[in-house]
C-alpha cells in the first residue's frame, strides 16, 4: 500500500493540476478576507449574530464563508479529475494490471485527493486570515475556541467535498462529465432539488442535500442552530454519508468495469 501511495503522490504533485485548481479559490479568499473587513472590520460580532466573535474575527468568519464556498466546488472538482484522469488518458489499464488489487489503487488515489482537499483548506485558511491580521490595526482579534472551531469543520468540509468529487469521479470514469455534474449541481442542481422537494411538502428532506449539510456543518458552529439546518455534527455525518456512498460505488463499479 505504501508503494500505492508514493506512485499516486508522485502523479498528483509532479503535474500542475493539484496547484492551479486552488489558485481561484485562494484568490477568493484574498478578496472576501479583504472586504470582509472594509465591512465588518470594527463593530460587527455580537449584532450580526456572531455570538462573541470581536470584529476582525467576524470578518474571518465571512470572509473564509465566501471562500470556502468557492474553494469546496474546486475541491470536488480536483477530486474528479484526479480520480478519473487516468481513463481519460487510457492509462487506467497498466495502473490495474500492475497492482495487486484494483481496490488498493483506488484507495490510495481517494486518499491522496483527500490529503489535497485538506491542503486547500488549511492554504486558503492561513492566507485569509493572514490578510485580516495584516490590514487590521493590531493582533487579531476575536480567535478564540468558536473559530478555531469552524476552521477545523471547515477543513474536514473541503477533505469530504473532495471525496464527493473522487466518488463521482470513480463512478463515472470521465474527468468531462464528473466535471460538469460538479459545477451545474453545485450552483443551480441542488437549488431545484430543493425547490422540487419544498413544493412536494418534503422540505425537511432538503437538510439532508450535500450543500445543505454543508451549511448546517459550517453554521452550527458559529451560531446556535434554530432547526434551518442540521447541527454541525450533523452536517458533517450526513456529508460523509454521501462521500462515503459515492466512493463506495466508484469502487464496486471499478472492480468490474472493462479497462482494455
């Protein structure tokens, strides 16, 4: 397994794929940090629903919100190119045949999507607050256990959302289609599930959506939940839940599937 891992290592940090898809969202969270700031930099926290959050922290808050918004799309996205890639370019077949067990290369393949969807994170965490600390008048303030907090969610968020994208990726086998699924889902596809379920009297089914669980998770442990979303715990079960599901059937599909 170890071998595994440093041949999928090696594939994913010797091409330009893994850096450029977190330039646009770490751009991101450059200019939210920023304006964030310019907002909320003095008096936000306590009348703008952020509990205890002093100003500075506040704006970490949204701004690292706007961010991750963002950055979570481009993480699935990574994951799909990365775990389908090698059909694309018809080398999935030598990888199969010189390993012991399709489900070993696999694994390592999710494993190291998922270790790039935690650098992501962490990356586009350190940068926005950076810039909120470097603008602002002094410390940051406002750091304390609710943020750190949401930042660690936050980074298991991106690691699940980039085993989204790897999942779908192993089910699809095409770096096109997973792709585009990705990108219309995530900004319109959920919206008119949500609405087809709300008009069917099954809102409370809509919590259970991936972005929904998503929100619940990043939410719930800023501010109190009042029962929109789930808990953040919640959130982040019910988000593996589908990571879990989607990278379940990628591997029963690939243990079958004809790669000649």
């Amino acid at each position: 397994m170890t071998d595994l891992l440093r041949s999928e290592l090696r594939k994913t940090f010797t091409v330009k794929l893994w850096w450029a898809m977190g330039l646009g969202p770490l751009a991101v969270g450059v200019l939210a940090g920023s304006f964030s700031l310019a907002v909320f930099g003095s008096g936000a926290g306590s009348g703008a629903g952020g509990g205890d959050l002093g100003g500075a922290g506040f704006s970490s808050v949204i701004g690292l919100f706007t961010a991750l918004y963002f950055l979570l799309m481009f993480a699935a996205i990574f994951g799909a190119l990365n775990s389908s890639g090698e059909h694309r370019h018809k080398t999935i077949t030598t990888t199969f045949l010189t390993t012991s067990s399709r489900g070993r290369s696999l694994a390592a393949k999710l494993a190291v999507s998922a270790l790039v969807g935690l650098l992501y994170a962490v990356v586009v965490e350190i940068v926005t607050l950076a810039l909120i600390a470097l603008v602002s008048d002094g410390p940051l303030p406002g750091v304390d256990g609710q943020v750190v907090g949401f930042l660690l969610v936050a980074m298991a968020v991106t690691v699940l959302w980039t085993l989204l994208g790897a999942g779908l990726g192993t089910v699809l086998a095409s770096s096109v289609g997973s792709s585009i699924g990705i990108v219309v889902y995530y900004l319109l596809g959920e919206l008119l599930v949500s609405a087809l379920l709300s008009s069917a009297g099954a809102g409370e089914v809509t919590k259970l959506l991936p972005q929904q669980a998503t929100l619940g998770a990043l939410v719930g442990v800023v501010v109190e939940s009042d029962g929109t979303f789930l808990p953040w715990w919640g959130g982040l079960l019910t988000l593996a839940g589908w990571a879990v599901a989607l990278c379940t059937g990628g591997w029963a599909l690939n243990r079958v599937r004809d790669v000649g």
